[in-house]
C-alpha cells in the first residue's frame, strides 16, 4: 500500500512500521490544506460570476449535485467523530492504537470538506433557498436528498456505524466499512467528483474545482483505509477463524442494499432536471459500474452478482421513471419550512 | 462450413441462434420499440499484420498446402509465372529452395494483411473454398485491424445481422467494443456484463435501457457462448 513511505523511527506505544500509521503519518502531510486560506488565495469572484451567467436549471444541477455533497459530508463527518472511533477500539482489529490515529486524520478532514462545501453554497449559490440551514443529522436532509433515495444511503451508514460502534463485531464492522468507505466515498463521492470536473466551460468554478481536488485526495486515502480494513477482516474469514465467518458474504450483501439508491444520486444531479449541463446519466452509472468492479472484484477478490445489482438499481430506476420529482421536491421542501419553523420557536 | 470467428457465417448463424432462443425473446419483449435498439459489435485488433496464411488454422490451410504440394510441375510453374508483383517479389527473396517450396513459403509468410496482393486469378482456382472465402471477407470487411457487425434488434428478434463494409453510413443504439482476444472470451463463456464493468468490454448507448433488459444482455453474451466456433486468430 505505501511501500516507501515508511517511516524510519520506531516508537513504543505506536508502532510506526503498521499501514494506518503510514496513512495517518500521509494525512498530516496532505490532509491539511487550510479551507478558509483556499477561499482567500483563490476568492469567490469567478465562482461567483460563473453562476450567475448559468441558466437557472443549471444551476439547480449544480446546486443539487452539492447538496448530495453537502448533506454526506455532513454525514460521513458525524459519524467519523462518533462511531467510526469507537470502531477501530474493536479488540478483533489489529493495530487498533493507529487506526484510532488515522481516524483523527479521516475526521478532520470530513469536517474540513463539510465545512467547504457550506461555506462555498452559501457564498456562492445565495440566489434561491439552498436548504441548508438544517442539520442532517437531527433528521432534516436538503429536500432533494430526501426527494430522491440518496438520503437512504446516509440513513443506512448511521444505522450500520451505530451497531458495529456498539458490538464491535467484524460483520457489523464489514457492513458499516462497506457502506462508508466503499458505496459513500469510493463510489458517491468519486462519481459525484468526476461529475463536476465534467462541468462544460462555461461552469467556470475554480474555486470549486481547486477544493475538489484536495477533497478527492483525501477521500483516496479514506478508501485505501477502507479497502484495507475489509481486507484484514477478509483475511481473517478466508484462515477459517469462527468469528469472521460472513464478512464477505457481508460486503456483497451492502452492495445490494445500497446500490439502487447510489444510483438514485445519478439520477438526482442529471435526467431529474433534464441535464442541461450534459453530465450524463450514462456516463454516472458506467463509473458507477467500473468502480464497483475495481474495489469490490479486482481489489477485494470477491465475486459480484453483477445481474442482482443490475436487477435491483432496474426496479429502482422504474419506481423513479414514474415519479413527478417536482411534486415530491415540493413535498419536502414544504416539510424542511415547517421544521425551520418549529426549530426557530425552540419547538413550541 | 465450419463456423469460423469472425465471418458472416458466424454472424448469420448467431442471428439464427437468437431467433430461436425463447429466453432471449421471452427477456427482449419490447427492446427497440421506443428506442434504436440496433447493435454494432466492434472487434478491435485483429492480428492481420502479424498472422501469416501459415498460421491460420490447419482446418484451413492443410487443403491448400495439399493442393500446391501435389500440383504438377507444370502448375506450379504457370503459378510462378503469373504471380502479382508483391509474390514475384517474395519469390525472388525466398533463395535457396526447389521452386515449388518457394512458391508456399512466399504464400504462406504472407501476413493476412497482405493476402490479396499476392493472390492471382489463378492461384485462387487452388484456394480452398473457406480460406479464399475468409480471406475475401477479411479484404472488404477489416478496417485497418477492426471488423463491424450489424445486429438489428428489435422486440425479441433480430432482423438483420451484417457484417459492415462501410461502418460510417449505419447507425446503431448501442456499440460494444472490445479487443479481438476478449471477443474471443466472451464466446467462450465469460460475462458480458461482468466485462462491461470491468472495462474489457466498452458499451456505449442508452445504459438506462440496457439496465432493463439485464437478462437479454446476459442471454446475448449465453447464446454466443453456445455457439460452435472456431476462432480464426
């Protein structure tokens, strides 16, 4: 994984020859570009003028394709700081000491994104109610993640990060990784991000674009840290140890669960609003594909039913077909206004 | 004839096989009505440049070698005399070796590529009927090192099959893409979709009405896979 990049000290308590301190150890090089110094190098004025000359349905691509952004990060962010800590403590993990470490460096960094990402909409994206005053994690998504599946994605890695939190068992963990590292970041977040380094020229952000690169980094190395906890938990299933028996049939089986809804996120940012910005609903779910097969197939060595994720995101992508996504966005929408109204009364 | 990969013959007998197979019409019901669902498989590099006469399969090339080897003397001669210039050429570089030897050591070096510059009139009247045939379709038919097939697909059934002399002037749905050799594993029994994920097999059309019809596509990939063939390469 990081051959080369070991460090030449040895400690006592903190083994400085394991995997996760290698990535913790990368994390504090490269994990700390600074958000606010990034707004003040690089400023919002193109941002800023880019959208403005935008037609308003492309601005809703825009803005629909952050929120997914937005409300995960928020998401991925809670439950780093929370659960997935308490996680890399399980006593059937090895090198619990620097996963903990590596941790501190996974969480940083989602909050650091989060915090772009809320900042950015903000500054940059003032023309209409972006919906995201409202805290994901107190129950209130951004509509249109509620409007489409996407927010079940989320729901699914709170439930999954909880449990494996609280049992600490290698098939709870194996599904909440697989959820987190694999389907929100290796396959949301890269598809998302390839989506917006996509955007035709005249969705000019380089701001955006400038974070999204530090953003895409450090979601790499969140997936390495991923891969190789599924990996050593794989190990583990595959010497006959009792207690990891399942973890592979684990992995797949989250696929399963998550992947019509992963594919709702494509959906959302592209034939929901009739891509006028031609992200390409194809082109979202061929990456999809590929990804699925380069972490789950070609890195994990596991064999995927390729026709049961096909079956399922078909079932799904018919329910949607007969939808009238602006009638259910305005459901939601009229829902988040209510719940801005009870929290801004305290609830009376 | 032996199915030889790629050919027409191939192709008509793969149309043949679809038209026939109740899965694949059963699980295609409706594909095409409201979209093209016509498709053009490209088969990316094919060893025309490298592949000599000699190396074809034996089934192909025995009949021949057996032709020219018990041709008279006599024969071989009026062979040699009329032999288009690339054979005179090759001829005259093959040094050493009875004339008859030299004639199917020129021939049989000959890359495929190449095999009509060195096929006279006359010598086709030696070429066995499945090698001269192949070797005429891969001369209309390879464009540079790719060959095009035409499937019209539509509602269960495939209307036409074709193999494409001029690709540019058809349009289709969906094009599926791959290197020779994968081609070659996917009529062995490897998994179109699998190889669509995975890269080793590019699609390029509507993926959204692919992803209703998953289980046409998998039985596209099962009714090659059945298909008696026999590779060219």
């Amino acid at each position: 994984m990081t051959q080369g990049l070991q460090s030449q000290y040895s400690g006592q308590r903190v083994n400085t020859q394991s995997r996760w301190y290698t990535l913790f150890q990368k994390g504090v090089e490269l994990g700390t570009w600074n958000v606010e110094k990034l707004f003040d190098e690089i400023g919002f004025e193109q941002d800023r003028a880019s959208w403005a000359a935008l037609e308003p349905a492309e601005r809703d691509q825009i803005r629909y394709l952050l929120s997914g952004f937005l409300d995960g990060e928020r998401e991925v962010a809670g439950d780093a700081a929370t659960n997935l800590q308490r996680i890399m403590q399980s006593p059937c993990l090895e090198s619990n000491t620097e996963k903990e470490m590596y941790m501190t460096m996974l969480t940083l960094t989602e909050h650091k994104h989060t915090q772009f990402l809320d900042v950015y909409m903000e500054e940059v994206m003032d023309d209409a109610d972006n919906y995201t005053d409202l805290d994901p994690r107190r129950g209130t998504r951004i509509p249109i993640v509620r409007a489409t599946g996407l927010g079940e994605v989320f729901e699914h890695q709170g439930l999954l990060t909880a449990k494996a939190a609280s049992t600490r068992d290698p098939i709870d963990i194996a599904k909440a990784a697989t959820n987190y590292h694999l389907n929100v970041e290796g396959i949301l977040a890269r598809v998302g991000s390839s989506a917006i380094s996509r955007f035709p020229p005249r969705a000019d952000f380089p701001l955006l674009n400038y974070a999204f690169k530090f953003i895409s980094t450090d979601e790499g190395r969140h997936i390495t840290h991923g891969i190789e906890l599924l990996k050593e938990l794989l190990e583990h299933e595959r010497a006959g140890e009792p207690q990891y028996q399942g973890v592979e049939r684990a992995i797949v089986n989250t696929l399963y669960q998550d992947v019509p809804y992963m594919a709702d996120f494509g959906y959302m940012f592209t034939d929901a609003l009739d891509d006028p910005l031609e992200l390409d609903f194809n082109e979202v779910l061929m990456r999809g594909g590929n990804l699925i097969d380069g972490m789950y197939n070609e890195t994990l060595g596991l064999d995927v039913d390729y026709m049961e994720v096909i079956s399922v995101v078909r079932d799904r992508y018919l329910e949607i077909n007969e939808w009238d996504i602006e009638e259910r966005l305005a459901e939601h929408e009229q829902q988040y206004q209510q719940k801005r109204g009870v929290a801004a009364d305290g609830g009376n | 004839m032996t199915r030889w990969f790629p050919s027409e013959e191939w192709l008509e007998a793969y149309q043949g096989r679809l038209n026939a197979n109740e899965d694949y019409i059963e699980s295609s019901d409706g594909w095409g009505e409201e979209f093209l669902g016509s498709f053009i498989f490209e088969i990316n590099g094919l060893p025309l440049t490298e592949t000599t006469i000699g190396e074809l399969p034996d089934e192909l090339t025995a009949p021949f070698r057996t032709a020219l080897t018990e041709a008279s003397e006599a024969r071989i001669e009026t062979l040699r005399e009329t032999a288009p210039p690339a054979l005179a050429q090759r001829l005259d570089e093959a040094t050493g070796e009875p004339p008859r030897d030299r004639l199917i050591t020129a021939l049989f070096d000959t890359a495929i590529v190449n095999a009509p510059d060195v096929v006279s009139t006359e010598l086709r009247v030696e070429l066995p009927d499945d090698l001269e045939n192949l070797l005429d379709q891969l001369d209309r038919y390879a464009h540079d090192d790719t060959v095009y097939a035409y499937l019209d697909l539509e509602d269960g059934r495939c209307n036409e099959a074709a193999v494409l002399e001029d690709p540019d002037t058809t349009t289709a749905g969906f094009v599926l893409s791959a290197q020779y050799q994968q081609w070659t594993e996917l009529i062995d029994g490897a998994d179109v979709i699998e190889a669509v994920m995975s890269r080793d097999m590019s699609l390029d059309g509507d993926i959204t009405n692919v992803i209703i019809y998953p289980e046409a596509a998998q039985e596209m990939g099962d009714t090659a896979g059945r298909l008696e063939t026999t590779f060219l390469f």
